[in-house]
C-alpha cells in the first residue's frame, strides 16, 4: 500500500512537472524571428509590427531558381486572393544576391510583394526552409502555423504536373483566417536547396 501511494504520488507530481515546464516554456517571439531581416535598403526591417494583416505568410525565393520563377504568377495571385486579411513578403535569403540583383528580379517577374533580405538566416531557421519556392506562415505573435510547398505542381525537380492537386499553403492561409487548425502543418518542397549556413 505505501509504495502504491508513493508511486501515484510521484506520477502526479511528474505529471506537473511537465505541465508546468510546458506552460513556461518560451514561445517563439516576433522580435527572435526578424532579428538581422532588412529591406533592401540595408534597414532592419519587422515584418510582424508593419503587417496590416493577422496572417503573415513567407516565400522564401532566389533569383536564380526556376522552379521559384515560375511559381511568380501564383504567389502574386495568391497574395491577391487573400490581401484582406495576409500580409504576404518575399524573402531573398541568398547573401550573394545585391539589392540591385533583387529588384531587377522583381521587376522582371511582376512582383509588387514587399522584398526582405536574411543574410543572417533568421527567418530561415525559425521556419525550416531548406528550400527555393517554399512557404511559411506565422500569426502575428511569431507562431509557426505552416512551412512547405506551396501546392504539388511539382513532383520533382524537373518534372512539373499539368495543374496543382493540392494547395496546401492556400489551405493554411484560409484555416488560419478562420480561426481553424491548419489542414496540414508541413509538407515537403520542391526546388533549388539552399546552400549551407558559412
């Protein structure tokens, strides 16, 4: 009887423990995701303080990547289709790239989308990319709700599907808008990897 005591005892208090540790445990802060992220005027920029939406959503892009070219058209529909409630940014994260590089891009691909640098990597690491087209979505606080593809039109590299099957970052912007838990949370991209951090 008295180790059965002392064992539920030592559940229960375990059990609290870690309730405990959970409930201080530090949530991902705006300030922590934006810290070295600047216009493309060498400003420190946040993006979570600038937004006019509740929704921020990350494509994370290089100039020199094919798969990302061509997801233009898309992401500038997309940020279309949801600017009411999402603040949508592009994010160059290549460190070689010049602003100077940046904007022609932009130009050349019919971007209107607000244009960030993180040659620190610090939206790369608080949304796991790996990856050239690959999105994320954060509230306004700095919660990670989603990162991945934009959609499936890509099987691999190289070899694209007539249309999207899926629309997993659409999906996940609508979910978050309303209030509701992202279908899917992750989902793996397609495209050009980035290279290693120096």
């Amino acid at each position: 009887m008295f180790w059965r005591s002392t064992r539920r005892l030592l559940f229960t208090l375990l059990v609290a423990t870690f309730a405990s540790a959970i409930a201080v445990a530090p949530r991902l802060s705006a300030q922590a995701v934006v810290k070295g992220v600047t216009d493309l005027k060498g400003r420190s920029f946040d993006p979570f303080q600038r937004s006019s939406g509740d929704v921020i959503v990350f494509l994370f892009i290089r100039t020199d990547c094919p798969i990302s070219n061509r997801y233009a058209p898309a992401i500038q529909e997309m940020s279309r289709k949801f600017a009411r409630n999402a603040e949508f940014f592009l994010v160059y994260p290549i460190a070689s790239e010049t602003s100077a590089q940046i904007e022609k891009h932009k130009k050349e691909y019919g971007y209107t989308l607000v244009a960030l640098r993180d040659t620190e990597r610090a939206l790369i690491r608080a949304a796991s990319v790996t990856i050239t087209p690959e999105a994320a979505v954060f509230n306004r606080t700095g919660k990670l709700l989603y990162h991945g593809r934009i959609d499936d039109w890509y099987a691999e590299f190289g070899r694209s599907r007539p249309v999207p099957t899926t629309h997993e970052l659409s999906s996940a912007i609508q979910a978050t808008i309303e209030g509701k838990p992202v279908p899917v949370s992750t989902a793996p991209a397609v495209g050009c990897y980035l290279p290693d951090a120096p």
